[in-house]
C-alpha cells in the first residue's frame, strides 16, 4: 500500500510484490463477489441482487469456483497487508521520529482516503443506488445526496461509506494506538522483553504457536460480530488485524522472524491449507447457522489458524522466491497504490453496464476485471507525466533517455 520497502539491497523487495499481488488480486476478489453475494459490493448481478432486496442472503449462487475463490482470498489476504504494514512501521521508526511517522501517515493514509472517497466511492456509491433502484439520474445529480446517511444495506436510505477504503481508515487507527507501544519497543532496543521473547518464535513449533491466539480471536469474536468494517462495533475484524500490524512490527524489528518464515515456509502451508480445508468440510457436512453455537464457534477458530499458517506461508515463500529487483518491481511498485485506490470504480461500471447484456458470467467477469486493471494501467502510465497526480500516488518520474551521438564510423 502506501509504504514501500527502502531496504538497500532489494533484502524486502520480496514485501513490494507481496503487497503488489495482494491489490490485483482485490479486481477479481470484488468481481467475484458480484456474482456470488459472498460479501458486500457496489453492484451484484441480477439474481444475488434480488434475493438481497428480498431481505435475504444469497447462497449456492454463481459458479462454485468463484465462491470458493472468494471465500479462500477473504480468509488471509488483508491480513498480510496488515503484516506487511507493521515491518514497513518498524523499518520507518529506525529513521523518524514518533510525530513524524503520524505526520507520513497523515499524508500516506488521510489525504488518500479524503480523495478517494469524494472521487471514486461517490461514483461507486451511485452506481449501486442505480442497480438498486434508488435513484435514475446523472452522477453530478446524485452527488449531494451521497453524504446524506450512512449505508448499511441493501434496504438501506443512506449512501455514504468509505468502501474498500476502510484499510486506510484501519491502518491509520492502529498506527496512532498502537504508536506508544512501538516507540518503547525502539527505545529499548535489544533489552526490549517482547524481542526477547519473539526470538524465541523463530524455531519450530513456537513459530505455528500464534496460529493459536488468531483462532482463539475468530472463535470469540467473529460470530457476535461478523465484519461491518465501520472500526466501532467490528471486533473480530479489529483484534484480527491489529494482531497482525503488530506482529508485523515485531518481524521488521527481529530479522530472525523473517527468516524463520522462509525456513518453516512449508509447515505454514500446510498449517494454514489444512485449516482452511477444514474450515469448508464443516460448512459442507452440518449447519453453522449465524451467532454462538458450536458449529460456527468451530468454524471461525479454523478460519484464524488458517489466516495465520497461510500469511506467514505467503510471507516464507514471497521471500524464497520473489525477493528480486528489475525493472518489473519498479512497474510493480507503480501500479499498487494506484490499484488499490481506483480499480473498484472501473470494475463496478463495467459490471452496471455489463449487467443485461446476454453474455456468460465468466464472460463479464473477465471483461469486468480487464476494464479494471486496464483503467488503472493507462492511469498510472498517462500520471507518470503529471507531477501532482505522480507524487501523489507515489508513481516514478519517467525515464529521459540522453540521444546518443552516431560515432565517426557507423556499425554496419
């Protein structure tokens, strides 16, 4: 997201790609979601639209892969952003002050999401109330209207959210709570006891240990509160996330961690994969209705052992085998906040307008995901020239290739 990796040497290039594959997966993941109902978008397609204006909850909707791709990527892939965002808080305190990292976080993560969520949630904002039948008018007219009330459903008379925005809205919150703990962590430095015990994490099997704590937070708060994403009454999304920011600190302040990811890369998998599949056969083999009973306790404990054996697998292979430079990581680099803030506008429109056209709906999927990533491409190419627009999404200035001057003899 907006923190990047300056460790000389390409030693964390590893964490740009990682961060890179996270935020093009989010035009498919929300494209998915489309079809299936298995979350909350901007527009559905027809029949998931219906059953949710009908008071209901989609279920067996659209094709099995893409609920399962959906329900898969939910599982774990915010909470490597999350990991990802506490070593770049570590390696940012190693050089700045504790008011200057609230000052780059004012600039990275509050002017980002004042624009985005004028510029491009009101469009998406918009769009929905005209899938839903709310409004029939242009944007321009609708644009008043979309500070008037909160969303907070389908049967809903407000339009304001922050949409996919709300990492922003997080990752701020934790940087400023959890801000005292991180500078005492720094000024102890060594003598520090939570490093202290931290190394100890770095063998096997403590390392699988904390897999523990996030099925123990799923379990307890995950079925009282599900994920509204407004960051007051959304528990298990908070304790979950913030369990990872933190541990992330902790890895970019111990290099021993980072390491021990990449050693013990594949008893992570095997953790995280075999939790997760545990995780659907208890869907597919009893009821799990909603609220506290054994089942969904169950479900959600297997959900956080999953998240945490699947991100540190991603983190000990990203590490293994994306941890190169060139000049892919500097397009890499480019593109990934400009994907995470813009590519839910395009990728909506194009699923409005895509909506009765006859076509299959691995057709309009696909159709909806290459309008997006190739918006956001042409974006991030066509800014490179506009020095406002460049800094501001953190976009290299391009290139100026000096002519060379043809020599006395010319090769032949």
């Amino acid at each position: 997201m907006p923190l990047r990796s300056t460790s000389p040497g390409g030693r964390l290039a590893y964490l740009d790609w990682l961060r890179f594959l996270v935020v093009l997966s989010l035009a498919p993941f929300h494209a998915s979601i489309s079809f299936t109902g298995m979350g909350s978008v901007y527009v559905y397609d027809s029949p998931v639209r219906d059953i949710l204006l009908a008071g209901s909850q989609p279920v067996g909707v659209g094709p099995l892969v893409l609920t399962e791709f959906t329900v898969f990527m939910d599982n774990w892939f915010m909470h490597l952003l999350f990991l990802v965002a506490g070593i770049g808080a570590a390696h940012s305190l190693r050089k700045r002050s504790g008011a200057q990292l609230l000052g780059e976080r004012c600039n990275r993560l509050l002017l980002p999401l004042l624009f985005g969520t004028v510029f491009v949630v009101s469009v998406q904002s918009w769009l929905r109330a005209l899938s839903f039948g709310r409004f029939s008018g242009s944007f321009f007219a609708f644009f008043p209207s979309f500070f008037n009330g909160i969303y907070t459903g389908p049967q809903s008379s407000g339009n304001y959210d922050w949409g996919h925005l709300w990492f922003l809205v997080y990752l701020f919150a934790f940087s400023v709570l959890a801000l005292p703990l991180l500078l005492s962590i720094r000024r102890k430095g060594e003598a520090s006891r939570i490093l202290s015990v931290a190394r100890h994490f770095a063998t096997m099997p403590l390392l699988l240990l904390p897999a523990l704590w996030t099925g123990l937070l799923e379990a307890l708060f995950r079925p009282g509160w599900p994920g509204a994403f407004n960051l007051v009454s959304d528990w298990a999304n908070v304790s979950m996330f913030l369990s990872f920011f933190l541990a992330g600190y902790v890895a970019g302040s111990v290099p021993e961690l980072l390491q021990a990811f990449e050693v013990h890369r594949r008893p992570a998998l095997i953790l995280g994969a075999t939790a997760f599949l545990a995780r659907i056969a208890t869907y597919a083999l009893v009821a799990v209705p909603d609220g506290y009973n054994a089942a969904n306790v169950v479900a959600q404990a297997l959900r956080g052992m999953a998240a945490y054996g699947l991100v540190i697998a991603a983190m000990g292979y990203g590490r293994r085998y994306l941890n190169v430079q060139g000049k892919m990581l500097g397009i890499a680099r480019d593109l990934s906040f400009p994907l995470f803030i813009l590519h839910y506008a395009p990728l909506t429109a194009a699923t409005y307008l895509l909506l009765n056209s006859g076509l299959s709906i691995w057709t309009r999927w696909l159709l909806a995901v290459a309008v997006s990533w190739s918006f956001v491409a042409v974006f991030t190419f066509l800014a490179r020239f506009i020095p406002p627009i460049r800094s501001f999404f953190g976009i290299r200035q391009p290139s100026v290739r000096a002519k060379q001057r043809p020599g006395p003899i010319a090769s032949r």
